[in-house]
C-alpha cells in the first residue's frame, strides 16, 4: 500500500521521552511507524545531523496492510523495505522519522556512528537517573539493614583477625584446599570388592560439603563494604546534577555516569555481603566443624594434625601443616552467629534490563 509522502516541522527541540513512550505503543498497536502524528516520511539530507531517540525496534508486520515491510525514508520512501527500525530525530529539519537502521548506518556514516555512541550515553543516563530515584527511595530501608547487618559483620572480622594472629597461615591453607574442590571433601574408601585381577577397588566418596570457607579468604570483609555503603547512601544527599536527553551539558552526563555507576555497584555490594555473611555463619555451625573432623580422621586432608571445634562462645584450633604449628583459642562475640533483618524489596533491582 502506497503512502503519500509526509513532512512535519514541528519540534524545535528534541522529543522528549512522553513523545518517544506514545510513539512506540502507536507501532505495537498498529504496525505503522510512519503514521504517528507529525512523523515525516520524506528523504532526509544526507549531510543532517541525526538523533537516534530509540534502540532497534521490530516492527509488527503482522498488524501492517498485507503484511508488507515499513518502507525506509532514506532509501525507498514509496517501497516495503525493513522490519527492524529506529526512531530518530533531524534537528536541522525539526523532523522525526522512522529509519531502517541499515540504511541509516551507511546514509549516514561516521554521523551515526556518532548518533549511535550518543543514544547510549543518554540511554544509560536515563537509566541511572531512574535508579537514583529509585535508591533515594529505599534509602531508610537500607541504613535499616546496614545498621542490622553491621554487628554481626564487625563480630565476623573480629573471629577472623583473631584466627589469623594466634594461627598465622592457617585460614589461607585450609581456604586453599577447599576453594580447589568447591568444598567439597572426598575420601577414598576399599569397596571391599576386587577387579579382574585380584586388586583391590578403591573409591572415591563424597563425604560431604564444607559450607561458609569464605570466611577464611584473605579478602573477607563485608564490615568494610557495608562501611562504604553507608558513607556512599550518607552522601546521596547531593543530588545529581540535571539533565535530560538532548542536553549538550556533557559534565552533567559524566557526573551521572559515575556517580549512578557507583550507586549500581553499591547495591550489588550490599546483595553480596547479606549473602557472604549468612554464608561465612555457617563455617562456624558444629555440624560443619564436625566434618571437617571427619574428613581428617578419614586420612583425606592434607594436615598432620587437626582439632577445630567450638565449645560455648570459645572455637578452638590444634593444627600442624605444611605452613607449621597452629594453636588458637578465639573468642566468638554473641553476634557473629545472629540474622540480620532484611526490610522486603530493600535489593529488588534498581534498574529494568532496557530502557
């Protein structure tokens, strides 16, 4: 189906998002990306500057008169050619099409190359604005769970900075052989059953699985993430700067990129530590001390000797290594093996996975 050719020169400036939003449920409903209100479908000149406004967009063929392609403004203005396209905007013109994006690419050159790098900054500074508004909205929610959290870490790294200065080397020993296998502690067992030639078959058992070994990690500290987070939340309150698509206020777009790249990386720290903590807990439960016993009593671990266990609020250590002697006698604070309140939705995601 033919269309006469439209051009509109109607938007001094560039279309705002509320614009871009109509547009696109216009082609989910109709297929017809041209018929949009005040959208031109004439020839743009090939020297223009273009503004892409969206990412690719498959159009719905299906809803379209015969089920024909969208004909393309720069290439073939009365003819089916793409089914995938990109809104943009021609400042020059004070126009909007829909291009296809192949064409585009080659019309237009290195200046959609250029239009291209520009959309994604303003895409992900439109998401990191949304996720800042997001954060300063559960903001009360998470200085709740770093204050709740906070004891019981700042308790963790205190049995760690025990164990390490009464029995230097040995949390990075053991943490070494068990981060090989996963946790996982395997003995050998005589099956009590011979093969073809008379010998013996051995195999290999899962004993079982060694939980919360992070704890040992040289790194292990989420009472310094969790420090960071709310030095980071406490100093939310400077805003980001404004901003808004279009805008040539590059310093603008830079402070948003970093500071909302800082703000997503905090939330990712804070999900991790909730879970680091909960997980370095269990290394401290007898049920796994126990096992470790096992698995030395077993002649499976690479220890001459080893005793680790926990009696009251007092874990015990008697180990001999390849790293030497070690003796500990470390103090648990009540609040090393306490749960920590997580408000519900405090680290649902701040952002949608495409703007």
């Amino acid at each position: 189906m033919t269309k006469a050719l439209v051009s509109y020169s109607s938007f001094s400036s560039q279309p705002d998002d509320a614009f871009v939003i109509s547009w696109l449920a216009h082609i989910n409903d109709t297929g017809y990306p041209e018929t949009f209100p005040n959208v031109s479908t004439t020839h743009p000149p090939k020297d223009g500057k273009v503004v892409l406004l969206s990412g690719e967009i498959r159009v719905p063929i299906l809803r379209r008169e015969g089920q024909e392609w969208v004909p393309c403004p720069i290439c073939s203005p009365n003819s089916p050619q793409f089914k995938v396209g990109r809104m943009a905007y021609f400042p020059e013109e004070l126009a909007v099409r829909f291009i296809g994006h192949n064409c585009a690419a080659k019309h237009f050159g290195e200046r959609y190359a250029e239009a291209e790098e520009r959309f994604k900054v303003e895409a992900r500074c439109r998401q990191l604005v949304a996720a800042w508004a997001r954060l300063l909205d559960r903001r009360e929610l998470l200085l709740h769970f770093i204050a709740s959290a906070k004891p019981v870490a700042d308790a963790l790294h205190f049995v760690r900075e025990q164990l390490d200065t009464q029995a230097p080397g040995f949390s990075g020993f053991l943490y070494v052989d068990l981060a090989k296998r996963q946790g996982e502690l395997i003995v050998r067992r005589d099956t009590g059953l011979r093969d073809q030639k008379g010998q013996l078959i051995i195999d290999d058992v899962l004993l079982g699985r060694v939980d919360g070994y992070v704890l040992l990690k040289k790194t292990f500290g989420p009472h310094n993430v969790l420090r960071e987070a709310k030095s980071f939340i406490d100093g939310m309150d400077a805003p980001l700067p404004k901003w808004e698509p279009g805008s040539e206020d590059d310093d603008a777009a830079f402070q948003i990129l970093a500071r909302g790249g800082q703000a997503l990386k905090m939330m990712a720290s804070l999900r991790e530590v909730a879970s680091t903590i909960a997980t370095a807990q269990s290394f401290l439960r007898t049920y796994n001390l126990s096992l470790l016993d096992r698995w030395f009593k077993a002649g499976a671990s690479p220890f001459q000797s080893l005793v680790l266990t926990r009696e009251g609020n007092q874990l015990l250590l008697r180990a001999e290594s390849f790293e030497g002697a070690h003796y500990a006698n470390v103090l648990l604070p009540e609040a090393a093996l306490e749960g920590i309140e997580t408000p519900e939705g405090v680290f649902d995601p701040l952002t949608s996975e495409k703007i």
